[in-house]
C-alpha cells in the first residue's frame, strides 16, 4: 500500500469527514500558572497533537536526567534539562489524519518550577496537503511565521496579566493557500541573492565553513545515497543546517527542493521540524519520511544530536566521498538556489575527464595521509589546472607523496 493510499484508508471505507482548522489552540506552560494552559480538546486531532507533546516532553526531561546521573559520577559535563529553542513544526497525526501546524517556545515551565513549553497550532487534514515539495511551503512558511510571532503578545500578556484565554482566544490564521493545487517557487529569487560564501558562513558549523568545497562533495555524495536507498519502504529522518541570519522559509524551500531531485516527495507525507532562534542554539531542518512518534520530539531540544536513528549532513566526514564528488569548480554553486536545484550528483562530476580515475585514487590517498580538507584543495587545483594535474598524478605514481611533500605547494 503506497504512503498516499495508506493515509486516506486510515479510518476504512467510511473515511470522516476532515477539515481545516484554523482556529488556533495552545497547550502548555507559563510562570504565570501552576498548571497547563490548554485551549479545549474537542477534536481528536487536537488531543492526539497534546499528547505527542506530552510524550515527547516527559521522555526529554528522563534522558536528561540519565545523561545528568551519568555525568555525576565521571568527568563527563553535566546535562541538566535546558529550556527549549525557538522552533515550529508540521507534526503528521497518523490517528486522527490530520497535519499539526505548530510553534514551540520556552518560557520555563509554570510557576512553581516545572519544565514545560508552549505550543500554539492549528491543523488540516493531512490528504490535503501532501510532500511537501519545494513550491507547496509558501503557505506554511507565513502560517509557521505568524504562530511564532505569538510570542510578542505572550510578552505582552506577562506584562498586563489577564486571563490568557481572553488575550488568545478567536484568533484564526488563513490556511487557504495549504494544498496541492497552490504552487509557489518565490523563494527562488530570494535564494539567487544568496552567496554561499555567507550561508556557509551563517551556519557555525566549521566543517562547511572551513572547507565549504570539501563539504559540498561530501554533501553530494550523500544525495547520491539517498537517490539509491529511494524506495517504498525508505523512510528516513533526515537533518539538514541552516544558517543564522538568512531567511528560514528559503532555506527550509530550498533543501526540501534539493531532496527533491533524490526522493520522489509528492507520494509521501512529510513531517518538518525547524528550530533556531536568536541565541547559540544550532539551526537544523530535520525531515521525518514516516509516522512520527513521540521520540521525535526531542529533534526539538537540545538531547537532538543524541538520536542515532537521524541521518545528518553536518557531521559526514568520508575521505571516499570526498574523492568520488569534488571538483574543485566551487565557482558553479555560488548561489543558495543554484546549490538546491543541483543535479541528483549534488556536486559537477568530472567522470569523463580522461584522467578521471587516476586521480580519483590518488585523491584518496591524499586525503588518508594529508587529511580531507588538505586533500580536497590540492584535488580542486588540480583538475582545474591541467598542468598541476599531471603533476599531482605523476608525483603520487611515483610513491614520493608523504605527509611533508604533500604540504609542498611544489606538488
């Protein structure tokens, strides 16, 4: 049964009859109460997304604790529960066949000390809303946007309190433009003025930014997995970084189009998580090709690097891949949307250059005795210099290549 079959057979033949809601609800915690806030639970999608925050939450706080525990006795630092960053998510609800549409802040729990976050979404039936590829994100972007900027008037509400009901109740976000029939690739002209010079940069991370050429390869050939394990029964939790200052939407657009020539996206149902806010906290886009469960809730918190079922391209590293994807032609994907419409390879490949092979081992053999980077630079010199590539080859035919001659700019 297809992922598409299987969502709308969920509730048998009779299938009920699921529509929007745009009516936002909330559910969580504020130091102004001793107990949750919680808008009424009178729809099965709603109780269902409530209780996947619950679940998540509650086995947050456990591991945290386990990890502290283990830390008291080693050296190990200690991981005490940490407040949540600012995030938002698009949680698929395999129940109820509804989508959640929600954001995720922390403001410490209540007001006798218990951790909690609070969440304010809305939902639509998950039917309607299928991949999502790349041009089916505008809506959600503007939805995922207005539910965080909730925070402005929780600010608000703390500063003249009232009843939280009466400050958030009767608000509506407009969930029109969420469906497979609205199609809207904008984010492209915005993507074209981004460099990846700065979004690599943007990022933190100093594997992308210290040898973003060297990265790119290894991103390349993770795409290349990907494209090869596609098939029915792949359903992978994918992790993808994004860069502070840069607009989330067309970053968010622009990796899921970039998945998109390595997955076929519009027969499944995706969940999306993004967090980052304005502090240290890493950015990430984790994509969930399957029914979420409550362990997912942790790719919101900081216990998210901890997960061994995610697959994350910040933290490839093979010498392999390296070889097998660079060219050193880092010039080709000076744009954001250049890099995301790439082609399934990710990076230019030059398997046809009559040289090719040869270097190929000889790069790997670079990278194992130089190290990745230094390998990466002397292997994009080298095929962009016909002269320096003969040399690079004869000198490594020869045995002569070590670690000190391979330092030598000479070879």
């Amino acid at each position: 049964m297809s992922r598409m079959s299987s969502w709308t057979g969920l509730f048998g033949a009779k299938e009920p009859k699921l529509k929007p809601d745009p009516r936002i609800r909330w559910f969580g915690k504020l130091p102004t109460y001793a107990d949750y806030y919680s808008s009424q639970g009178d729809e099965p999608w709603v109780v269902e997304f409530n209780g996947w925050v619950l679940e998540g939450f509650e086995m947050y706080l456990r591991r945290s604790r386990e990890a502290q525990t283990a830390a008291s006795s080693s050296d190990s630092p200690h991981h005490s529960p940490r407040r949540l960053p600012l995030a938002s998510c698009a949680i698929r609800l395999p129940k109820s066949g509804m989508t959640a549409f929600a954001s995720v802040q922390d403001y410490g729990g209540d007001m006798v000390g218990r951790p909690f976050p609070l969440c304010f979404y809305v939902g639509i039936p998950t039917a309607q809303w299928p991949g999502p590829t790349s041009d089916r994100l505008s809506g959600v972007t503007r939805v995922a946007s207005e539910l965080l900027d909730l925070r402005y008037h929780v600010v608000r509400f703390f500063n003249a309190p009232g009843g939280f009901k009466s400050v958030f109740e009767d608000r509506r976000v407009d969930l029109a433009d969420i469906n497979s029939e609205t199609l809207d690739d904008s984010w492209l002209k915005t993507a074209a003025g981004i460099s990846m010079t700065d979004w690599s940069s943007g990022t933190g991370n100093d594997l992308i930014a210290g040898d973003l050429g060297s990265w790119l390869g290894l991103v390349g050939r993770w795409g290349e997995k990907i494209a090869a394990m596609e098939s029915e029964g792949f359903e992978p939790t994918l992790c993808f970084p994004l860069a502070q200052g840069i607009d989330q939407g067309v970053q968010t657009a622009g990796w899921i189009r970039w998945l998109e020539s390595r997955m076929d996206l519009k027969r499944r149902m995706l969940s999306l998580l993004v967090t980052g806010g304005p502090g240290d906290e890493p950015r990430r886009l984790v994509v969930i090709a399957r029914d979420p469960t409550p362990e997912d809730f942790l790719l919101l918190t900081p216990l998210a690097n901890t997960l061994r079922y995610v697959d994350d391209v910040s933290r490839e590293s093979d010498a392999e891949a390296l070889a097998g994807s660079l060219t050193g032609d880092r010039a080709s994907y000076g744009t954001w949307a250049a890099f995301t419409q790439a082609p399934t390879h990710g990076v230019m490949t030059l398997d046809g250059h009559p040289d090719w092979a040869t270097v190929k081992t000889m790069a790997v053999r670079v990278a194992s005795v130089a190290g990745e980077n230094f390998g990466g630079r002397v292997l994009r010199q080298a095929l962009a210099h016909p002269p320096a590539l003969g040399q690079f080859t004869q000198t490594c035919n020869s045995g002569e290549f070590d670690g000190k001659s391979g330092r030598n700019p000479d070879h």
